[in-house]
C-alpha cells in the first residue's frame, strides 16, 4: 500500500524522435548538395547560350577572332555593326538570364552569380555552407560551359572579356562594380524581398542584366559575374589584369548589400505604402467632375421640382457618386 511509484518520465527522458529541428553547419547538408548540382547545371546552361551569341558574334564580326587573347566582346568593323553587336550580345545575355532564371527559379533560386551568392549569404537567405558550394558550383560550370562551347564551335573560342576604347584598370574596377551592383540590388528587392512582383523576379532578373551591360560591354566586355570571366579564361587564357573581374564584382555585391541593409533599417514599405496592392480601395479617393458639377449646382438652389401626376419629381439630376 505504501509503494512509491518513481517518475520514469522524469529519470529517463523519452529518446529524440528525430523531430526536431537539426543544427549545425551540416543541418541541411542534402538540400545543400541538390541546390549545389541546380546551380551547376543552371550555370552551364546560362553560360552556353550567352557566351554562344558571344562567339557567334565574333565569328561573323572579327576579322583577327584567331587570337588566342582576343576578347569576343571588341567587334570590328563600322560603328554601326559594333553598335549592333553590343546590343546582340546584351540582349542574349538578358534573354538567356531571363530563360534559364526562369526554370531554375523555384529549384535553386536561379543565382548563376558568385556575387549574388555572396550578398545573399550576408544577408542570411542562405547559409554560408550552401553559399560556397553553390560558388563552386557556379565557377565549375562557366569553365564547363566553355569547354561545351569551343567544341560545339569551329575555330578558337573568342568569348573574353576585356578592356576596351581606351578604358584603363581603374575605371574597369569601378564599371564593374556599380554593374554588378545594380544586378544584385535587383535580386535583392525582386527574390529576397516577398511582394506580389516576386514569382516574376526572373523577368526582372533578366532586363537588369541586359540594360547594365548596355553600358558596360563596350568598355569591360560586361562580364558583371566573376564565372563568366573565370570561365572563358581557362580556355582562352588569363589578361593581367583579370583580378578586377573578381573584385569589381565583389565589390558590387557588398555595396548593394549595404544599400538593401540600409533600405531595411528605414523601413522602406512605409515611404510610399501599398505599391504592390491590387486593393482599389486604397486608390485615391479623387471625385470626378461632374461630381462636383453637380454639388455646386445643388448647393446654389438650382434644383426644380416639376408635378408630373401629382407627384414631385427631381430635374435637378443625379448626385454625387450618381453623375458617374
């Protein structure tokens, strides 16, 4: 009768189901490993395509395309044709951006960019173990992407980037930057930041792309992504000053980064609230004119009454709301 019943509960905790959340560098190793081959397999197909207008052009452009350090984004020939090309081969990178974005966007978030991986890593939408392996991946696949492309091709591969018009390092260095972070800035407010514009980031993705380089191509070849320079090199061969496409867009990625911080802290939603709303009431509440028409003619006594079989009737018309 007096037997004491101890509380095994409270001596031997039950064993973890396996439930809760893990943690750790490795906590999410598995989706880490799938995003890794997502990006690799993203960034080739990126790469092929946009680097394949690259040569296409510099096949049919240039008359020297044998140079081994030749880089494909100087076109030959008159203004006219190197406009031309400039704008053929913006186009095709924005495009190609904009397609393949668009498939991997759900998957792995469409990054293809060492530098957006980065600035996605410093603000915390990935970690930094999916941030290196996705960065690895990304530069594998631009040099795969370029052995695909000089085998596909006849000729030597000319696809380089480069300085270009007289543009010296230290213009290079900073044309890449602010490139590369107007590119990045876009991911950052069209992806990391969740509104309604969001499942079409890919779109914007794509036209940020291409309007940068509509400025850059001509003086740095456009590269405003340190794999499509890495990539291309391996295979053509390094210039002496290829470092400025890694710290240009370095760069890039840590001014943007700051300026996305910055537009956090002070609340930005809240400058001009309801940008993103299908919501018609929070239209302006305007009054049309022959609303106010109307009032004024009502408010001035104009309104007549007429007997139409004993009963009054209203001329005076509709009000308000009603004129509409």
């Amino acid at each position: 009768m007096g037997r004491k019943f101890s509380n095994i509960a409270a001596e031997k905790p039950f064993k973890n189901s396996g439930n809760e959340p893990k943690t750790g560098i490795f906590a999410d190793i598995k989706n880490d490993l799938i995003a890794m081959a997502g990006e690799f397999i993203g960034t080739i197909l990126f790469l092929l395509f946009s680097l394949g207008a690259v040569q296409t052009a510099s096949t049919n452009t240039n008359s020297n395309a044998s140079d081994a350090d030749k880089a494909g984004t100087e076109p030959s020939g008159s203004d006219s044709n190197q406009l031309l090309t400039y704008y053929y081969v913006s186009a095709a990178f924005g495009l190609s951006l904009f397609a393949t974005a668009s498939i991997f966007y759900r998957f792995t978030g469409s990054i293809f960019n060492p530098s957006v991986s980065l600035a996605l890593c410093l603000i915390g939408a990935i970690k930094p173990l999916r941030f290196i392996l996705v960065s690895l991946a990304q530069m594998v696949g631009a040099i795969v992407a370029s052995a695909i492309l000089d085998g596909l091709t006849p000729g030597a591969l000319v696809v380089n980037v480069g300085l270009a018009n007289g543009t010296n390092k230290a213009q290079g260095l900073f044309i890449e930057m602010f490139t590369t972070a107007t590119l990045v800035l876009s991911v950052l407010m069209l992806a990391a930041e969740k509104h309604l514009l969001t499942p079409f980031a890919p779109l914007g993705f794509g036209f940020t792309l291409f309007i940068v380089m509509l400025f850059s191509i001509a003086f740095t070849g456009g590269a405003v992504n340190t794999a499509r320079a890495f990539g291309p090199a391996c295979i053509q061969g390094f210039q002496p000053y290829h470092w400025i496409y890694w710290l240009g867009p370095t760069l890039g990625a840590l001014l943007a980064t700051a300026f996305y911080v910055f537009l956090k802290e002070i609340k930005y939603w809240r400058i001009t609230p309801g940008q993103d709303s299908t919501d018609n009431h929070e239209s302006p509440k305007v009054h049309p004119v022959t609303s106010r028409m109307s009032r004024n003619r009502n408010d001035s006594g104009s309104e007549t009454t007429a007997n139409d079989g004993g009963n009054n009737v209203n001329t005076a018309g509709p009000r308000g709301h009603e004129a509409v």
